[in-house]
C-alpha cells in the first residue's frame, strides 16, 4: 500500500469524471480524499442507468470517504470553508459563474488558506465569451476542437465517440498541474490556482493536425475533396469481418514486406504502385487493391504474417477483449478490485506507476449518506 501522498488532504468537489479522476489519482498513492456532494448525489452516480455495479462510480471515485453537503445554504457553505483550511488540494469543475455563485473564487479560498492547491477544471475555460458553457467531453474535447473533423472519411459524418476519453485524458492535465503546485509550494510555502479545461486538453490532444492547419497543411479539408490519401495507414475489413489497422512509416522498406503479406508478389513489378510516389499518386486504386486483398484473409492469419515481418499495425480491440488482454494484465492496467460490488471486482489501475511505489487496491466508492 503507498503512503506516497499520504500527508495530503484533498477535497473533491468535482462532479462526474475529469475532476475526480485527478482526485482518484492522488487516493490510488495514498491521499486522504472526501468527497463532497449535493444532497441529492452527484449525478456520475446516474450513469449506469440503474445497473446494481454502479461502474463507472466505483472506477472514479474509489478509495475516499464521503459528505453530502448542501453549499448553497449558510451551515453548508461555512462546513466546506472549514475544511478547506486544513485542505491541501481543492477540486471542482465549477465554471466561471458557478465559481461566483458559490463564492469559491481563488481569492476567497487564498484568504483563508494560503497554502491551499485549487484544482478547476471547466468546459471551455474560465475567460471569453463561453466561460460558462457547459460541456461534456463529446461537445467541448471531441467536437469542440476539430477532434472529430479527423476522424470521418469524405462525404461521412462523424461518428459519436466513445465518452469519458476526453474526460481521463484531461484528468492527467489536471493532476500534473496539481503536482507542479505542490512542487511550487514546497519551494515557496504558497499555494496557486490550477485550472484546466475540455478545450485547452482537446486542442492540445489534436495539437499535430491544428499545427499543420497553421502552416497551411488542412489535412480535414484536403480529405473533405479527395478521400483520405494514405492506402498504407488506414483500415480494412479481413474475410471474417474484424478490422485492422496499418501505420507503415518506411514506406520503402515495408512496402515488399507488406506486398508478401498479402499475398501479391506481382505488385511489386507494377510500375503504378512504386513506393513512394506512385503508390501515393495513384492511392485510391492502391486503397481499392489492399481492400480486396485483406478481404481474402481472416484476421488470425493477418496477424501472424505481420507479426512475422514486424510491420507496425493493430488489430481493432472489441472492448470484451481488451478486459481480458494479457498484455494489459501483465503491466498492471488491470487490477483486482475490493469494492464489494457486482461486476467491480476488477478495475483500471491509475496509468502511472513508480517503482518505488506500489498503488492501494481499488476500494468502494463511497455510498450516498
């Protein structure tokens, strides 16, 4: 068990999934985390539609103890000012109205504890005209920030994304912006605002293809004319209907060893797939070829013949089958759970592990007093 941040005492206001998943970071080394909620209950908890396990409750909010608290009352408001004085990390995902409604501005919590860490996250950050949009990862990390414009072929529209990924991936922000003020504190003895948002994470996230739109390279806009360019980093469809992923980068040196894969050595004596220029000249015919060849192959045999060669590719995981990956059970990812409740007897470690530290077995969220 780690008692890596055992002298911390953090209050998690936050509701649903990118605030306290950076609290649940913190309690997985060994914080002392509360949670606080409105009377009625954070609404994460309605996520699983009924369902007894209460999944994805259990997965962010393990390992704390819990209050409801009603903040808009005088007795409430004055409760969680109180433990704050003796808090160490805040977090909340208030937006900026929110903030002032509540009065949790960081100069009202600086004022009664200067070495107080306050963690915000919000949807679209704290100035400009949508301080206090609210969003959701779907809206404000995937759609908001072109995400989404990357992941749809010509003429398609896109596809709704998985949530909670722009969610944890922000958690991470926020939780590295939490260690960089307590490092900041260690070395002044005063605390600091830290803020993040679904926005700043998703620009950030998709920063390689919003860079190139500003060196004049709209990799969205050049596919929205022609169709995707690339018939060696795409996806196709094998006989039984499982789907692969290549990423050739070399394209010379992997194009003969791709060309075996497949099965077609007479491609390599066809002038029109050359690599690098003709292939990509003539791609969408290359694209057509490679579709009809995977076609013929079931996604075992694929498998084993790239993984013969060593070409750079992935099978698409069917979520059943990423639960029980060995290679994720062997470094840790998934972990036994002593949460006592149905269906969450096994979990997702905290995707950071030190070798000095060892994190604490994943506990039960805790209930709705």
């Amino acid at each position: 068990m780690s008692d890596l941040f055992a002298d911390l005492k953090v209050i998690d206001g936050a509701s649903f999934l990118a605030g306290p998943c950076a609290a649940t970071i913190l309690s997985d080394y060994g914080a002392d985390v509360i949670k606080i909620e409105p009377l009625a209950g954070d609404r994460h908890r309605s996520i699983a539609g009924g369902h007894p396990s209460e999944f994805s409750w259990q997965l962010t909010d393990r390992n704390r103890r819990g209050l409801a608290l009603d903040i808009t009352k005088e007795q409430g408001y004055a409760t969680l000012l109180e433990m704050l004085k003796a808090a160490d990390v805040f977090v909340v995902n208030f937006n900026a109205s929110q903030l002032k409604k509540h009065r949790l501005e960081w100069e009202t919590l600086k004022a009664i504890n200067p070495r107080l860490i306050f963690a915000q996250v919000s949807g679209y950050g704290l100035e400009g005209a949508d301080a206090n949009r609210r969003a959701f990862d779907l809206t404000g990390w995937f759609a908001r920030t072109g995400i989404l414009d990357m992941m749809r072929d010509k003429d398609v529209t896109p596809t709704l994304p998985a949530g909670g990924v722009g969610d944890h991936a922000t958690a991470m922000t926020l939780f590295a912006g939490i260690m960089m003020a307590l490092y900041r504190r260690d070395r002044t003895g005063e605390g600091s605002m830290v803020s993040t948002s679904l926005a700043v994470m998703g620009a950030w996230a998709n920063g390689l293809n919003l860079q190139a739109v500003m060196a004049g390279i709209d990799g969205a806009d050049r596919r929205d004319r022609e169709g995707w360019s690339n018939p060696i980093q795409n996806v196709y469809t094998t006989a039984d209907d499982r789907h692969v992923l290549f990423a050739l980068q070399n394209v010379p040196r992997d194009w003969p060893k791709f060309v075996d894969v497949l099965d077609r050595p007479e491609w390599l004596e066809d002038e029109s797939l050359k690599p690098v220029k003709a292939l990509f000249r003539n791609r969408f015919r290359a694209r057509e070829m490679i579709a009809e060849a995977v076609r013929e192959i079931d996604a075992a045999e694929l498998c084993r013949r790239l993984d013969n060669c060593g070409i750079v590719y992935s099978l698409i995981a069917r979520n059943a089958e990423v639960i029980d990956d060995p290679q994720l059970i062997a470094n840790g990812v998934i972990v036994d759970s002593d949460s006592g409740v149905p269906g969450v007897d096994r979990t997702f470690a905290t995707p950071i592990s030190l070798s000095t530290e060892e994190q604490i077995t994943p506990q039960r969220a805790p209930c709705l007093l």
